[in-house]
C-alpha cells in the first residue's frame, strides 16, 4: 500500500482538491446574524451535501438552526471493523474590511502557489482535502473495513452548536477515532488548549464625574479585579510551567465596556461595567479549581471592598484534550505523514479549541492536523499554498486505509 506522491492517485487527486477548494471558498459562509437571510452556511452545506451525493456517498443534512444544517456522509464498507470520523467544519469568520484585502476574500485566486480567500487555510481547504481523499478510496476501489463518517458541521467559529447536536443525535456513538481537519502545517497535534469564556459584570451608581464621592464608579472595581487576575495567570504559569506542545496557560481580558447601556459621557460615572475574559488552559489544569481561585478573589474583593458588587456569567466551557500516541488514530495519521512527505513527522498541540474538543469529551480519541500555516487562520489575505492540499488530501487518504484495516503499529 502506497499513497505517496508516486501513486498514482496523488496527480489526480491535487487537481481535484484544488478545484474542490476553489468551489467552496468561492461560497460566502460567514454567519451574518438571523436578521441576513442567506448569510450563514447554508449554501455551502447544501453545495457539499449534492457533491456527496454525486459520489454514491450516503448523505444526510439535519437543520440544527435556521439557515445552519450539518452534512453528515456515511461510507460504509458492508465489513465489521472500526469507524473513523473526518471533521471539517462549514463555517468560517468574518473577512472584516474588504479594503484592506490584497486579493478578494472570496475569489479564491491563484497565485505564485498559494490560493488566497477566506477559509481557504480555516478550514475550507482541509474539508476538500478530506472530501477528496474518501472519493479517492471510492474512485480506487480500495478495500476497507468498518465504516467512514464525514462530520461536516456548522458554527465551528461560534458556540459550536453543530457539533454539539451532532454528538447528541448520535452520530458519534461507536466511533473508534476522529481526525480533525484544521491547518496545522501538517504536524500530528494530539493536544489543544481548553477554553471557559467568563463575562463579568460589575454595578456601581452613576454620578457626575466631578463629584465622584456621590457615585460608586464599577471602573475602579473591575481594574482593581484585572490586576489579580494578571497575579493569578502569572502564578499559573509558573505552578505548570510550559506545556510541551500548548506553552502557557492564560488568562486574557478582552472587551471592556462601561457603561453596558447608554451613551458614554466623559463627565458621567457609569452605572455598569462589563468583562470578557477568554482563559485558555492547559490538560494540567482543572477548569473547577480555576473557577473556585477566581471566586476566591472576587470574595477578597467583596470583602475589602463593600461596594463590590460583581456578578459571573459563564459563557463557554471547554476543556483541555490530551491523547496518547499509541491510539491507533494518532499511529495512522503518523505513519500517513512519514509515508507521504518521506520526513519524520512532528507532534503538536492546538493553541485553541477545535470541534473535536467535543468529540474528545464524548470518549472518542482525536488527531489534529491538516494543511495551512498555523498562524495564518483569521488574516487579512488568508491563504494555503495548493501542494500542501495535495499533500494533506494524501495523508488522510493513507491513514484512512491504515486505521480502517488495522495497519498500524505501536512502535515508531
């Protein structure tokens, strides 16, 4: 069994990743607000669902919003052996100003070997990749055990809620092992940082700004609140140190807002400030014990302070994700790379949350990895150099075979 560059498949294989990319980046999929009709991902989802179908591939497209389906494809090969999960998401996020694009973020263009456009590295690209390589089986006609399961759902850039009613209609029960497709340069990323979004809200009393003494500012609060916390993340990451593949914990306030409602005055005290924070952490944490260290500051606070009047809002939890090297999905996709690219592979850790976050939490073991530089996602000119979807399409193609007929080994 051979996938690399020398198979035969591997030149047919490119173009057909290449133009697969194209189409879809081609498809707004930025989710717009349900005030926009059509802005969101429908389009592209039901673009995939026919291309599936086209394929002979068993296709399902299940509505978790409006306007926001999953597509869920099923090759089943009629032979007991394991399920293997493929997980690329519809979704991508805002190109924000067109102006300051070089290259029309949803053109898609080619050049000097790079295909420029929003999603074409997060994670359009990976989701053609890992298209192309199942109907590459298909096309060959290779024989396989068990069962494949294309996850292609909605809203990995949000709350994740396609994942998330993907998990809970079923679909990933009995599954042996995902591979998650985002851009991480081809590495073998078999950690990710956990995520808890807090909002916090502190209340004072307005007041005019030159009689302050009238007034309870929540201003003074919440810098008072920020300055320990900066104490907490700091001692964090010393207690842990830095993770092998994640580096360091971290606690990051990012929108501040006073007052929440109303106009600002710069001679007015607000009545309400507001926080976000975004905490990433590492496996060696516990979001629990973080949670009760924060609590314990803010009651210090209360307690010094008996005009502190603050209140927690949890927005997200997700939590840190290890896997072993030995899973049987982990040695596939490492045999895959070290097949294909003819160099030893690399071990990673994602720096943020992906959908198989969840997928991890439901006891199915997960590898991330995919084409794309892994600091590109997000910018301005986003863009993916096409040889790597080529090489990326041949890695899925191989650990697939691998891990559905048991060609793996624990050494290595």
């Amino acid at each position: 069994m051979k996938t690399d560059i020398q198979h035969p498949s591997y030149q047919r294989d490119r173009e057909a990743v290449i133009q697969l990319t194209q189409e879809l980046v081609r498809i707004d999929s930025v989710y717009r607000g349900e005030e926009v009709p059509g802005a969101n991902e429908e389009k592209v989802a039901h673009y995939v669902a026919d291309r599936l179908r086209s394929y002979g591939i068993e296709t399902h497209v299940e509505e978790v919003a409006p306007g926001r389906p999953n597509v869920i494809g099923i090759v089943d090969s009629g032979k007991p052996g394991p399920v293997l999960l493929f997980e690329g998401h519809t979704d991508v996020v805002t190109e924000g100003n067109r102006e300051a694009w070089t290259h029309d973020p949803f053109g898609a263009e080619i050049i000097d070997g790079r295909m420029y456009g929003r999603g074409t590295n997060d994670t359009k690209g990976n989701l053609s990749c890992m298209i192309t390589a199942v109907h590459s089986l298909l096309q060959d006609e290779e024989e396989i055990c068990g069962k494949i399961i294309l996850c292609i759902p909605c809203d990995e850039e949000g709350l994740m809620i396609g994942i998330k009613d993907f998990i809970k209609k079923g679909w990933a029960d009995g599954v042996d092992g995902a591979i998650i497709c985002e851009p991480e340069e081809n590495n073998v990323c078999i950690a990710q940082r956990g995520a808890m979004r807090i909002q916090v809200d502190i209340y004072g009393k307005m007041a005019h700004g030159a009689i302050s003494w009238s007034g309870i500012n929540p201003n003074w609060r919440m810098a008072r609140l920020i300055v320990e916390l900066e104490k907490l993340e700091k001692e964090e990451q010393e207690r842990l140190g830095e993770d092998p593949y994640l580096k360091w914990p971290s606690i990051t306030p990012t929108i501040l807002q006073a007052p929440v409602k109303g106009d600002a005055q710069i001679n007015v005290i607000p009545d309400h400030c507001r926080m976000t924070l975004d905490i990433r952490t590492v496996p060696a944490q516990d979001h629990g014990e973080l949670r009760s260290k924060i609590d314990r500051i803010i009651e210090k606070l209360k307690a010094d302070d008996p005009d502190f009047n603050c209140e927690l809002t949890l927005l997200d939890d997700r939590p840190p994700t290890a896997t072993d090297k030995d899973e049987p999905v982990v040695r596939a996709i490492w045999e895959a790379v070290k097949q294909v690219t003819g160099k030893e592979p690399i071990y990673n850790g994602v720096p943020g949350a992906t959908d198989g976050t969840f997928l991890h939490v439901h006891g199915v073991p997960i590898v991330t990895i995919g084409a794309g530089d892994r600091d590109i996602p997000h910018q301005i000119d986003e863009y993916v150099d096409i040889e790597e979807l080529a090489e990326t399409t041949a890695i899925y193609r191989d650990a697939a075979l691998r891990f559905l007929n048991g060609e793996v080994r624990k050494d290595g």
